[in-house]
C-alpha cells in the first residue's frame, strides 16, 4: 500500500517547481505523507535528502527529465518501490508520462491499479592504483572518456576470464539496456527492449574503423583497465559527477542485481515510444 509519496524535480525548472506546487496538497488530500527533496520547494511536504527519501517513499515521483529520474533510481535498493517519470520537456524515453496525462495515471497507481517494468542496473567499480575501490550504481551507462586535449587512449578489455580487445579509442559506452537509447545511440550503438539481460560495449571514435559495438550476456563481469600514461581520462555514471582515472586503473561493470521498477503504461509500447521519440516513419 501506497502511504509516503516522494517528489523529486529538476532544480532549475520552473514548470516543475509549480507541478510540486500543485501534487503535494493533492497528494495530501488523499491521505498520503509527501517527502520533498531538499532545495526544491519550500512547505510542500516533509523535506529530505535524496537519499532519505529513496529509503523512506513507497512511491517516487519523478519530475523533469531522464536525467532527474536517473539521478534518484540508483539510490532506490527496494525493487518493489515504483518510480514514475514525469517528462516535462525534451526526448525522454524512461520518463514517459506526459503532463496532461498525470493526475489519472497517478489516480490510478495510488488505487494500487498500474504496471511496472524492471529495468537492470550496473555495480561499477573502480579499482585504482592505492587499493581504494569507488563503487557506482548506474542505470543507463557509464562512460570512460578522455578529456578535450587528451590523445586517443587504451583500454584492454576483458568479458569475465575472456579477452576481447584493447580498444584504441576516445573512450567506451559500457551501456545498460536502458541506455540504449541515450549515449550508446548517439555513438552509434543498437536499441534493445529494455528488459533485456545484456550490456551494450560502445567504443567512441575508436581508431580501428572494425571495433564495432558489441552486445554481450549481463552474467561475466567486464573488466576494462586503463592502459595510456599522462591523459586525463574520466570515468562518468549515468552523467553525473565523474572520477579521473590513472594508467593502471581497473573499472569491472557487473549486474547489481538488484532492478529499478518503473511504471509504464499498458496503453503504450515500447515501439510506440521509439517510433514517436525517433520520428520513424517520418519524411
């Protein structure tokens, strides 16, 4: 049962300060307790820490983009709390409810009447040279890039115990299903259904014009070292702040193991949501 609704929304949008505005004493005439993310609007609800309010909501509503629903899925470590997206704007293919669409849709999933899909998420981890390990949890990608005035970097890669190449590259993908749609398009990767099990490996620009994406099982993990001295080269989770990585440095990309649960709408498919985001069809 639904009882503690959390509201998470992109800062610097107006449109979804004045939605907060309006769904928390809407939630609240329902009976519902309403957890807002600290800095977003004063008085709404019960204010908290992003991370709190994963912990603590039975219900998370996310308003913005797909980067402000993928800022909060990874804190989420309960499967069976949903997450609706909210698009306010922009492409978005994981926020897939529109504005106008709202107030039934959430009607609805408060009657405990709605679908979920569980979409994959990755563990990354980095093993740098002084033995530290920085851990990650990302649901679209993460990205290995060298910086603006960094030469073409190496990256030996290995899926579990098997090797599969040193991409000579500006970098590499390491793509969820999910993120299929997002960098890893744009670098030419393939779109997969979104549920998946399997990762999507995309080197960028890479310097061997037969390096070409690669889907591979979710099961291995992947194990990708940094093998270039004196380049700044970054690792980036699900476009959030990154880390630099030195030579040596070891970045593994496993399945978590534990899914982010989104709420989809029966009325709408996949196909549907690529052919209307990707204008297929159209002349």
């Amino acid at each position: 049962m639904i009882r503690v609704v959390g509201l998470v929304a992109k800062y610097q949008e107006p449109k979804a300060a004045e939605m907060v505005r309006w769904l928390a004493p809407w939630l609240k005439q329902r009976g519902k307790k309403v957890l807002v993310e600290d800095g977003v609007v004063r008085g709404a609800g019960v204010s908290c820490s992003k991370k709190q309010l994963a912990a603590d909501a039975d219900l998370i509503i996310s308003l913005g983009g797909d980067g402000t629903l993928l800022n909060i899925a990874p804190l989420v470590e309960r499967a069976d709390v949903p997450i609706l997206g909210v698009n306010l704007g922009g492409l978005g293919f994981i926020t897939e409810v529109a504005v106008d669409e709202l107030e039934p849709v959430l009607t609805k999933t408060l009657e405990g009447d709605y679908e979920t899909e569980k979409r994959m998420t990755l563990e990354i981890r980095v093993q740098s040279k002084n033995s530290k390990v920085h851990k990650f949890r990302v649901l679209n990608d993460a990205v290995i890039a060298k910086g603006a005035r960094s030469r073409i970097i190496d990256l030996e890669t290995y899926i579990g115990d098997d090797y599969l190449c040193t991409y000579r590259a500006d970098g590499l993908i390491i793509s969820t299903p999910t993120g299929s749609t997002a960098y890893c398009l744009a670098a030419g990767g393939p779109i997969l259904e979104p549920t998946l099990g399997a990762i999507i490996l995309s080197p960028i620009c890479p310097h061997t014009l037969s390096h070409r994406p690669i889907v591979v099982s979710s099961k291995p993990a992947i194990h990708v070292t940094l093998r270039s001295f004196g380049d700044t080269v970054i690792l980036i989770p699900d476009g959030q702040q990154g880390m630099r990585l030195d030579n040596g440095d070891k970045v593994e990309a496993r399945d978590y193991g534990l899914p982010v649960s989104l709420i989809k709408l029966p009325s709408r498919s996949y196909y549907e949501i690529l052919r209307n985001k990707l204008k297929w069809g159209e002349r």
